[in-house]
C-alpha cells in the first residue's frame, strides 16, 4: 500500500498574502463575521481594532484555519489556510497554559515542526533556526528558563521568535499588548515593525485605537461586518467610529478632532461576539475641545 502524502498548498507569491471575499462565520444562531472582503499584500501591517465581541479573534481564526468559514473564502497566498505552514498565530494570553512544563527553547522550537522531516526530530538547522530567532527579539539569555516564570513581554517576544523560527509569512497576533507595561509595548511594536524587513505580513488585533493609528499605516475597523479598511486618517472617521462603537468609552484623536464615544456596555471581551453590540443603544459621538482632554492623551 503506497504511503499517504499531505497535500502541500500552493504558495504564489505574485498572490495576496491574505483575500478574504465575503467571509461570514455564525455560532449557532450567531453571526460573528458577516461578509467580510479585503486583501493584504507582502508585508502590510495592520491593526484589527473593534469594539469587544466585534469578531476579531474570530478574523483570525478563519484566516488561520481554526474556523471554517459558514460562507465564502478565505485565501493565504491563493489556497485556503488549513494546510499553510506559513502562518503563525499568537492567540490572546488568556488562552495560553503558562503552568505547562516547557523551556522558552521548547516553545520556539514547536515553530519548526513543520520544516522537520519525518521523525519530527530537531536537527542541527533547526536548532541554529531557534536560536536566531531567540536572539532577533533578545532573549537568548532566557532560552533554558520555563515559560511561565518570564514577564508577559518577555512571553510575547517567545512567541515572536516562534514565528520567526516556524519562517511564517503571515503573522497573525492577538491582543499582544494586552496587560503589557508600556516599555513592553514598545519592545514587541519594534520587533513587529522589524519584521517588515524581512516582507512578513502582520494583523495585530488591539483595544488601543490611538496607539493603532500612530504605529500601523492600515487600520481594519470591524463590528461583525468590515465598517472601513485603509490607512488611519480615512479609518478613524467620525462617521466610521459611530458605526463601530457600541461598547467602552474612548477619546480617539482624528483628524476631525478628538472624540468621545459612549454606549452601555462593559466587559472584558468574549471569546463568542455578542450579537450587534454597535445597534444595541443608539451611540453617542460628541465633539470635545482639545484642552478638555489633554490630560487624557497617553503618555509620549
């Protein structure tokens, strides 16, 4: 009996590096993605930003091939995501087990795993890989300490390095700065925006919409349905943020001026999206003067 192969995907690089085209993905009776169509090229970056249970990590999902979508199609590089090696995913840090008894070289090294050969078992390039990419985000010196004992930074820079050792081409990370002090931040918004340099396509989902629009040239502003996509001056709209937000308060700084946001609702996030979170209560948009919200601004 001939032995079973896996079907490696076409990989065009003369292709988008991610199309979605009228993606729409439910829970049950659900609707978290609701035709959802744009295209990134080779090395883009862009910050996903939404209101809580606006579907991002359901985005990510689809384009990783963790979900299926309910209809239409998701392309990385001309195939559909299942079988690419070339996508690296950082899930948010709440879903992550950092009790599990694994060495910072464990974790980067289950970025090779599909660059092994058959017997999965690390040869001398594999290592040398895992130790380049430890020391591209600076933490060679934690290689034998156990992941659960690093800082939350230094644990987002680990997972960095993974994707750098797995050689992904599509980086897809989940409310990386989450909880993160703000030199942390700015660590992990350095290593990503080295990655540029090597042509590695970046979907950063985040909260921050001020930090979002200064340090990504695209935005991609989602409730459910794709509300606007492109650089942050036509993203960060008044119209466009009326539409989106329906959830916690936020003084976004737009070329309008600064704006105030306000609805009813709180909360941390939710793995399922709540349904239509942006019509639940009609929002309020007002206009506030510069001086009012200064001390507002985050630090510089």
């Amino acid at each position: 009996m001939p032995l079973m192969t896996r079907k490696i995907p076409t990989h065009d690089a003369s292709l988008p590096a991610v199309e979605l085209e009228n993606v729409t993905v439910r829970y049950d009776q659900t609707v978290a993605l609701d035709q959802i169509s744009f295209r990134l090229n080779r090395g883009d970056r862009v910050a996903v930003v939404g209101p809580n249970g606006a579907g991002k990590s359901t985005l990510f999902h689809a384009i990783a091939g963790v979900v299926r979508p309910d209809q239409g199609q998701v392309r990385i590089y001309g195939s559909v995501p299942g079988g690419h090696i070339c996508v690296g995913y950082v899930p948010q840090r709440k879903a992550i087990d950092w009790n599990f008894p694994v060495t910072v070289t464990d974790v980067v090294m289950m970025g090779r795993v599909g660059k092994m050969g058959f017997l999965r078992w690390p040869a001398r390039h594999d290592r040398e890989a895992v130790h380049a990419a430890l020391a591209e985000v600076g933490m060679s010196a934690f290689a034998d300490r156990q992941i659960g004992e690093l800082s939350g930074g230094q644990q987002q820079r680990v997972f960095l390095a993974r994707a750098l050792a797995q050689e992904a081409e599509l980086l897809l990370m989940d409310e990386p700065l989450t909880g993160l002090d703000m030199p942390s931040q700015e660590a992990i918004l350095t290593i990503i925006d080295r990655l540029h340099t090597h042509g590695i396509t970046v979907m950063v989902a985040s909260h921050d919409l001020n930090q979002a629009g200064e340090q990504f040239p695209l935005l991609l502003l989602l409730n459910h349905r794709l509300v606007a996509y492109g650089p942050p001056a036509r993203v960060l709209t008044t119209e466009n943020l009326m539409a989106a937000y329906g959830g916690q308060v936020h003084v976004v700084h737009t070329t309008e001026g600064d704006l105030l946001l306000t609805d009813t609702c709180c909360g941390g996030g939710h793995d399922l999206p709540l349904p239509e979170l942006a019509h639940a209560a009609p929002p309020v948009v007002q206009t506030v003067q510069h001086e009012t919200v200064e001390s507002m601004r985050p630090p510089r």
